[in-house]
C-alpha cells in the first residue's frame, strides 16, 4: 500500500506530489469564453478543485471520473476554500501498485463489530413474519452489499459501509423512543429501520467512485425499497396484508414530506419515528462531517453549505477523549 500525506494536512502553498481519484473532469470557459480543463481530484481526506488553464487536451483525453491520477503542485487557496494549482497530471505507470478503491472513504467503525451488532438486532424480531422476511431479505449476498454500501453520494455517511453504520444509528434512535412510547410498534418500527435504505445498494455505485446508477436517477431508492421487500413478501405465505402495508409505508414516507422525494407523508406512530430518526442520524453525521473538513484553529466557521442553508461554527469544546472510536454507537 502506498503511503502519502493525506490532503486535509496539507497546508497551502506546501508541495503535493500524490496519487489521487479523479472525481469529475469537464471542459468550461471563462468570461471571455476561453476554454479551460476543470478537475475534481481527492483522497480518503479531502475532495479539492483544480483548473488547468493551458495544454490541457491530453490530459482530458486520458483521464475520466473514476481514474487514479500522479498529481504535482502546490496547495493553494480560492476565496478561502483549499484549491489545487496543478503544474502536471499524468496516468498511472503499469509498476504503481494503486486502485480506485484506495481512494474510497470509510467508516471509522469496525465493519465487523457493525455486522455483529445487526444480526443480534435482527434475531430479536419476535414476529414471525417479520424475523423471516428480514432473514430473507438480508442473505449473504445482499448483506454483502447492504454493509458495503455507502448511505449516499456526498452528504451524510458517504463512505464505505456508511449505510449499515447510519442503519445501526436509526436503530438505536428507534428502540430508545419505543422504550419511551410502548404504543410503538418495536417490531414494525425496527424492521422499518433495517429496510428504509435498502435500495441504496441499487440506487448507488461504489466501485471506483460514488455516484448514482442509471436505476438509481429513473426509479429512486424509496421505490426500488418498496417494490423488492413487496416481491419478498408475496413468497411469505400467510403475511398479513395490513402488516405488509404498514412496512411498505414506512419505506415509503421515511423521508417526511413530498418535496423531499416521499411518494406519502408518515401517517402512523412508527412512520413519523422513523422520519425523525432518519433526519437526527442524517443530518448529525452530514453536520460533524462539515465541521471536520471545513474548519481550522485559525478559522472556525465553515463556508455557507447549501443543504444546511447555513455556514457551521467549530467551537473547539472537548467532548472527552478525543480521537477515540468507541466499539458500539452508545458507549
């Protein structure tokens, strides 16, 4: 495995001499319609911009999203945002030993830990039904997939094995409101919580780099959701119907209303949990994210994020023992 310094350490006007992954490569012009190559580029650390403005062709003729790249330059800056200033870009030598995959963020948590925690979850589903659809839904394959996945693109758990970790998340969320409200159904809820995302895996490629599949920009994750645990359920003999229905909602209405890609709105006690419990988990590992990759000592306040619909502010105050992963979500 190759060893460099990772981006977000690299201070501006330092050298960087580095493999990275191509994460997009376009042709744009300027104001005075002067054309010129545009790059996305980063490691595990950090995604950066960077423009060529001259001798560019073979570059874009060579590279694609998707390609890991030798980069040399100097870390720079643009309206306070780190940019790099590239001086070349060239293909990988056949003796480099270094893969897409190399590149892929992941989660700070044991994958193995994580698989173990939700497979003890899953097998204390007590309804019939429901214990054997899980256990039919989540076969070795598609937990293969299910654990790898990321849980999107770019803005929360977007690394790999984040969809399982922001499952685990929503779980915990779950099972802490059914002990504060017993009216909650815990099965349905709980099995809600383990299927919510579960198109992911379709909707989303992560091979080389992230990004959305052809089913995924047509159909959607909420409706690849739907449609396959409805297949699974149709080889259950006996599922009751109204069971059927109040999962499927679930998966349906977990992103809360229609402007947010929601086919309904929650309209039972387990739908809006899961709504809430998708939104805490979402939105804290999108925010820590932010913070972590957007301010400094010297600067505390991120850019303005624009699914935020504000900058975020880094306050320093210890939590305790930094740099510690804890082994389960709640010690």
């Amino acid at each position: 495995m190759f060893q460099q310094k990772d981006l977000n350490k690299i201070e501006k006007g330092e050298t960087v001499d580095h493999f990275l992954l191509i994460k997009k490569s376009e042709l744009r012009l300027t104001k005075a319609n002067k054309q010129y190559l545009f790059l996305e580029l980063g490691d595990k650390s950090l995604t950066l911009n960077a423009n060529v403005w001259d001798n560019f062709e073979n570059i874009y003729k060579q590279v694609a999203p998707g390609n890991v790249v030798k980069v040399s330059g100097t870390m720079d800056e643009y309206q306070g945002t780190p940019q790099l200033k590239i001086s070349s870009v060239r293909n990988l030598k056949p003796s480099e030993n270094v893969s897409a995959a190399d590149f892929l963020p992941k989660s700070a948590r044991d994958i193995n830990v994580m698989k173990k925690e939700f497979f003890s979850r899953l097998d204390k589903i007590s309804d019939s039904y429901l214990n054997t659809l899980m256990k039919r839904i989540f076969n070795e394959e598609n937990f293969e997939k299910f654990s790898t996945a990321p849980a999107g693109k770019s803005w929360h758990h977007s690394y790999i094995h984040g969809l399982i970790e922001h499952t685990l998340e929503i779980i915990r969320i779950c099972d802490l409101m059914c002990d504060i409200h017993p009216e909650i159904n815990r099965d349905l809820l709980i099995c809600g919580a383990m299927l919510h995302d579960f198109g992911k895996t379709q909707e989303l490629s992560f091979d080389s780099s992230f990004d959305y599949t052809d089913t995924g920009k047509l159909i959607g994750h909420i409706v690849i959701s739907a449609m396959f645990i409805n297949e699974e359920i149709k080889n259950i003999n006996g599922f009751p119907a109204a069971l059927r229905d109040c999962l499927i909602h679930l998966i349906l209405s977990h992103q809360g209303k229609l402007e947010y890609a929601s086919p309904v709105v929650p309209k039972t006690l387990e739908a809006i949990t899961l709504y809430q419990a998708d939104e805490l988990s979402a939105k804290v590992n999108a925010y820590k994210n932010a913070l972590l990759a957007g301010t400094s000592t010297e600067n505390k306040w991120t850019k303005y994020l624009n699914l935020a619909s504000t900058d975020l502010y880094n306050h320093g105050l210890s939590y305790g023992m930094e740099g510690e992963i804890s082994k389960t979500l709640f010690d």
